[in-house]
C-alpha cells in the first residue's frame, strides 16, 4: 500500500518537483497546499503518512505550521524541505519533531533517502542529522 | 555587524558561492563572473531581508536567461511566462536561502525574507537607507548576462525602510 504524502510548498515549481521525484515509487502524493493554513486544514482530510514542509511561505511559515500539526496531531511526520537550512532552522526543526530537513536544491536520492529515514527512524530529528551531511554544509 | 561584513570580502564570497551554487545544481547554469551589460530584455526578481542585516536583493538577467533555466526544470523547450516566472522565483529564492545561511554562519544572526517578486523588466532596488551594496556581474556562455544586487541598509529602522515588499521602489 502506497505512503499517502502532502506536500506543502508555496512554489508550483518545488511541488513539480516533488511529484517527479516521487512517481512510481511507494509514495503517493495525496495532496498539495500552497501555504501553512492551507495544510493545517488539508491534513484533517487525507490524513498523510508524511508531510514535506518548506519553511518560507506566505502567512504562517513552516516551521509554525510544523509545530502546530504536531501539537494536533503528535504521530505526523513532517520532512522540512527548504533553502533556509542554518543551525537555528535546524535544531528548530528538531525541537518541532521534523523527521528530517533536505536542503534545497535537492536531487532524487537526497529526497527518496530522507523519506526512507523518516518511516525508519521513530526517534525525532534523526533525519535532521542526515540533512546536515549535505554538499553545501 | 553588517559593516564588518561588508568590510571584507566575506559578503561578495557568500553571494558569489549561493549564486554560483544554486545555478549549478538547481538548473545546469555555469555562470563565470565577469564583467558584462544586460541586454535591454531582462527580468527581475527580488526580496527584502528583514531583521538582522536589514537589505534589499535582486538578481536581474536577461530574460533569455530564465527561459533556458525554465527549459531546463520544466525539461521541455516550450515554456509559458507563467513558467518563466515561477521558476525564477523558486530559484531567486533557494540563492536567498544560502545567502542566509551564509550570513548566519558568519555572523551566528540570520534576517528572514519575503516571498520574492518577479518583474518582466528591469527593476533594481532603489532604498533610502542603504550603508553599503554589492553587484556581482555573470555571464553564461549562451543565453546573457546576470546582476546579483545586495544592499544593505541601516539598522535602524528609521533611517532604512526595509520593511515590506512595496517599499522597495524600481529603478529601471
């Protein structure tokens, strides 16, 4: 059974990307919003199995949605995919309960092995450490 | 702070390294600065950094520079305005995202920015306010010339207007 994935990016092009990355492997991209508001709501609805969350976006950002889907729904899993990857993004994405944070620009395997930790790594933040191994860190 | 950054070369390093990078790996671009005019059918994209190191960004290129760089996400030849657009925002703001983090790693403050706009023409950022700039000049070998503006602005928030994507005037 295929791993239900909403993907949360203000940018078409990011989600473009995303949904290339993604098709045909064991992940299925049940929904795409285009802000925090707009996931907050959407998760209700299709109850993902994991959720990409790009940090810079209109109203809320991110890493505030991040937070505010893991105090509603504690068992979530949400990837950060974003540019904005410091030491302070980073650990607050730790803190949140991100399951891991990819660097933008990303590439297919850096995506396909940030999804595999997340359903592998029960632990929070795991993913985050992978993400720091990044080129350009 | 921000002067001490500007007062080496550590600032036109960080822009250089976040533009240089990101064209590379998000679309294929090999950019080599040098010292170039851009033609008079250019786009712009830009953002304010509000926070630590209140500035003012912009990349301008010529348009056929974002067309290739659309042509290359989207992976076909025929691409919309739309297109052009979106990608040039996504890509401007993933450069935004490493200046950022780049300037956090210096300085261990980081500002955050706004969501970039993007203008068919020419649009450079004109600010009261400003303490120092930087302008990166690059050609790609084909498709035309890019200019990566940073300007940034006094702290204090009375003598800069950083706040608010309107407040950034166009100087064509």
């Amino acid at each position: 059974m295929a791993k239900k994935v909403m993907i949360v990016d203000d940018s078409r092009i990011a989600q473009l990307q995303l949904q290339e990355i993604l098709s045909g492997t064991e992940y299925e991209v049940v929904a795409c919003c285009l802000n925090g508001e707009e996931a907050l709501n959407k998760y209700d609805e299709v109850h993902p199995d994991l959720v990409t969350m790009d940090i810079v976006m209109p109203g809320i950002d991110g890493l505030a949605t991040a937070r505010m889907m893991m105090q509603a729904h504690p068992e979530a899993r949400v990837l950060v995919v974003s540019s904005l990857a410091y030491d302070d993004t980073i650990n607050e994405a730790k803190d949140i309960g991100a399951m891991g944070f990819v660097y933008k620009p990303f590439d297919h395997d850096q995506i396909m092995q940030a999804m595999a930790d997340a359903f592998s790594h029960e632990q929070v933040g795991a993913g985050c450490e992978e993400g720091k191994r990044s080129p350009e860190a | 702070m921000t002067v001490n950054i500007m007062a080496n070369c550590s600032l036109r390093h960080l822009l250089d390294c976040a533009i240089q990078e990101v064209s590379c790996r998000f679309g294929g671009l090999e950019l080599s600065q040098q010292e170039t005019e851009l033609s008079e059918d250019v786009c712009t994209v830009s953002t304010v950094f509000v926070g630590e190191h209140p500035s003012a960004v912009a990349l301008c290129a010529d348009r056929e520079v974002f067309v290739r760089l659309a042509q290359s996400i989207m992976g076909r030849a025929a691409v919309t305005p739309k297109d052009v657009e979106d990608v040039a925002k996504e890509y401007f703001n993933i450069i935004c995202g490493k200046i950022v983090a780049g300037l956090f790693e210096l300085t261990r403050t980081a500002p955050r920015f706004q969501i970039p706009r993007f203008t068919f023409g020419l649009c450079k950022p004109q600010m009261d306010g400003v303490d120092h700039q930087c302008v990166l000049n690059y050609q790609h070998a084909d498709h035309g010339s890019v200019q990566l503006i940073y300007m940034g602005l006094k702290q204090n928030p009375r003598d800069a207007n950083p706040i608010g994507a309107e407040s950034v005037g166009c100087m064509g």
